[in-house]
C-alpha cells in the first residue's frame, strides 16, 4: 500500500449538465497532453474528481506538470483501497507516516461521497484515528492544527487516502472558453497577458509583427522561445510572423513622427481582427497596461480602439511593472523577455510620440497612405508556425551566436 494515485479536484464547478462535462472532458484533454511521454499513467474521470494512476512512474515529474494545468484547483498523492473499514485503517496509517515519518499530531477527516457505505464520517473518523493511536507512540490527535490531516473519501467503487495537498494552477482548462489572438512581443507584459488570458480557459494564437532587416532573426527567435514557454500551460500555440517592414517604412513617410506610433498600432489591430476573424478567435489580448508608455495613455488606447469592435483583453491594465515581472519570473518567461533584441517598435521610435493623441487626427493621416493594400499584402505574406509543448527548448538563442 503507498501513494500510487494522484487525485485531482477542480474548483470553479458551479457549472452544470453539458457544459460540466465539456469542462471536463477539456481538462482530461489537456491533462494527457501535459503528461504525454509518460506512457505508463492511466488517467480516469469520475463526476467531480479525476485520478491519475501512476503505474509505478515516480511522482515528482507528474507532480510537477500538473501545477501549470489551467483548471485544477488542487491535487493529493492517493492511496487507493477498497470500501472495507480494516483495509481503510491501513491505509490511513500508511499514509500518515508516509507523509511524515515525524508527525507529532494529526486529525481524520473522513468524507462518504458513496452514500450507500454503512459506516457514516463521523463514525468513519473516529475508528480511523483510533487505529493510528493504537499503532503508534507519541502521536495525538489534533483537530485544529495538525501536522497531518488524513483524508479519507469513500467513492462509489474505492476509497482514497490523501495527506498533503499540492495547490493547482486555479482558472479554467484552456479551450473551454473559445480563442483569442495575442499580440505578442518580445517584451515583458504581452507574453503574461497570453499567460493570464489562457488562465481563464481560452486558446491563444499569438500574432508577432517583425520588421526585417530592421529587426534581425534573434528578436524572432526570442518570440518563438516565449511561445515554446507559454506551450507548458496552453497545449499547441500558433505562432502569425507578420512582415510589418513596408507598413512601418510607409507610416515613416507618410505620417507625423509624432503619429507614427498611434497609426503604427491601429494598422497593427486591424491585422490582428482579420487574422482572428480567418482563425475563429473572438477577441484580441494585448500587454498593455494603463498609463505605462506613451502609447498606453487612455488617449492612446481609444484612439487606437476605434479601428476594431473585437473586444479586445488587457489582462495586466491595472497592474504595476513590478507585479508584472512577478508573475513573468514565476511563470519562466522573464529571463528570455530581458534579452535585449530591437523589437519593430522601438526601431521606429520617434522622438516625442503624442501622449494624447485623437481619433480625428489618426483619421485625417491615415489617408496618406493606401491601408487596404498595404494590409492585404502583408497578409499574405503572413507566416504561421505551430509549436507543440515537449518540443525541447534546445534550439533556443544559443544556436545563433
Ligand atoms: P511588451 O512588454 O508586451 O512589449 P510594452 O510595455 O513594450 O509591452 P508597447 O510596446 O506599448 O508596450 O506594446 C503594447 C502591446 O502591443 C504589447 O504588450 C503587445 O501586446 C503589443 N505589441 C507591441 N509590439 C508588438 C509586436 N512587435 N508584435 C506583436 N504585438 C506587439
Ligand atoms: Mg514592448
């Protein structure tokens, strides 16, 4: 009898009949596809709760990939037995010192999810505990702050034995709340943005706008590597390389220097809309948070809203650099955003781009340059890439030196 099952319990279920089970039908999908390679585990769905049963693969690596799936409240090493009271004190005991050997106390909380089992919690609790006291020194009962608490649920067919709890990564499985498309640089924020969209269970494709030769293949590189990162917590990512270099030259000549930033991304959502509009995605991510740069000024973001009616997701607009770096250190894409590679907007960088910029006046310059043409083309020189998760991160900016 040991730990040879994880338990995995899903918060968020206030969901109901048809929608319940394609939630959960997703995170079983997106379980397998964060396990893949471990060919031993078997993994099962019953109402409310699924089970991964190890097969005698060590937990760590398991335990480790289950905490970027999206969706998963929390989950416990299993000891699985079967509905008979001596078998479940067992259990119960073997759990206990498994966990730790060096208990001082602990408490049972007994659970009878099978309602047919004879013997209720309370009574359930009460012969368990007795059975570890009776087999153990120096050990006592707790029942407010115990070193172990062992649970006990009765299921329908098994009964299981947890101790330790291993926090989820919370939200929802991604896929279960449809796609949107992520304008993603190689900066700090946008790949967070896609990290916390996905969070609350929708796909990404991200949408990358490079500007060569001004821009050179390491700024690329460094975006394909933040999507080989975000691939741990979101399955397959589609990665839109869109040649920007003839907008930009265009915008260069035919617009203000002080406009070129605002045109620059207004051109950039109306890409993006029609890129999600031929992908199926219904709305659009950005990193954008409030008041940041000159171009995230509550002038910047109407003016340049005015061109899309997607909506569009600012996950980090409340939040200050330094949470942002938070979650971008925990999440391991920091390190790789940090890498100094030009991006295609700061190559541009005017001098003085307008804080204030207004609808009126991106209109009026816009009709200097033939926008329809000039989108359709770059369109469709449009690349896609698909990255898949386990693709190993090896060929990373390294390579290139
Ligand atoms: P980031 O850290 O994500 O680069 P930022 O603080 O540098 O953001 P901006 O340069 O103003 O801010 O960009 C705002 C948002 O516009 C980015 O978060 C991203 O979503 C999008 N964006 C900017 N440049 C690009 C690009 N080259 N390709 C795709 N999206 C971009
Ligand atoms: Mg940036």
């Amino acid at each position: 009898m040991k730990y040879d099952h994880i338990l995995i319990r899903y918060g968020e279920l206030a969901l109901k009949g048809k929608n319940r089970s394609q939630f959960e039908k997703q995170l079983q999908d997106n379980i397998k596809i964060a396990l893949k390679g471990h060919d031993n585990l078997k993994i099962q769905r019953t109402y409310g709760r699924m089970f991964i049963e190890l097969n005698g693969e060590p937990h760590e690596e398991v335990v480790e990939k289950l905490q970027h799936v999206f969706g998963i409240h929390s989950f416990s090493l299993a000891i699985k037995v079967s509905n008979e009271l001596d078998t479940i004190k067992e259990g119960a005991l073997k759990g206990l010192l498994e966990a730790n050997p060096n208990a001082k106390t602990f408490k049972v909380s007994a659970k009878r999810a099978f309602k047919n089992f004879p013997i209720g919690s309370q009574d359930l609790n009460q012969h368990v505990g007795g059975y570890i006291l009776a087999n153990t020194e120096n050990i006592t009962v707790d029942v407010h702050n115990p070193d172990v608490e062992v649970k006990v649920e009765v299921r329908e067919v098994f009964t299981y034995i947890t101790c330790a709890v291993y926090r989820g990564a919370g939200g929802l499985p991604v896929g279960s709340g449809g796609k949107v498309m992520l304008m993603l640089s190689g900066g700090i924020d946008s790949p967070v943005a896609g990290y916390l969209a996905m969070k609350r269970g929708v796909k990404i494709e991200a949408i990358h706008f490079h500007s060569p030769p001004y821009t050179n293949e390491r700024a690329k590189q460094k975006v394909e590597d933040l999507v080989r990162i975000l691939t741990k917590f979101g399955g397959k990512i589609k990665l839109h390389i869109v040649p920007f270099t003839n907008i930009q030259l265009a915008i260069h000549q035919g617009v203000p220097s002080n406009y070129e930033i605002t045109i620059m991304r207004r051109i950039m959502m109306r890409i993006s809309e029609q890129l999600a509009a031929n992908n199926n995605a219904l709305a659009i991510a950005t990193g954008e948070s409030l008041g940041q740069v000159a171009s995230q000024t509550l002038s910047s973001m109407n003016t340049i809203n005015e061109v899309t009616n997607l909506p569009i997701i600012r996950p980090l607009v409340t939040m200050d650099k330094l949470e942002v770096i938070d979650i971008a250190q925990k999440i391991g894409t920091y390190e790789t955003s940090i890498l100094p590679y030009e991006d295609c907007c700061t190559i541009f960088l005017p001098q003085a781009p307008k804080t204030k910029p207004n609808r009126a006046h991106a209109n009026k310059y816009e009709q200097n340059l033939d926008i329809e043409q000039l989108i359709a083309e770059t369109i469709e020189n449009t690349e896609t890439v698909m990255f898949k998760p386990h693709e190993n991160l090896e060929k990373t900016m390294e390579d290139l030196f």
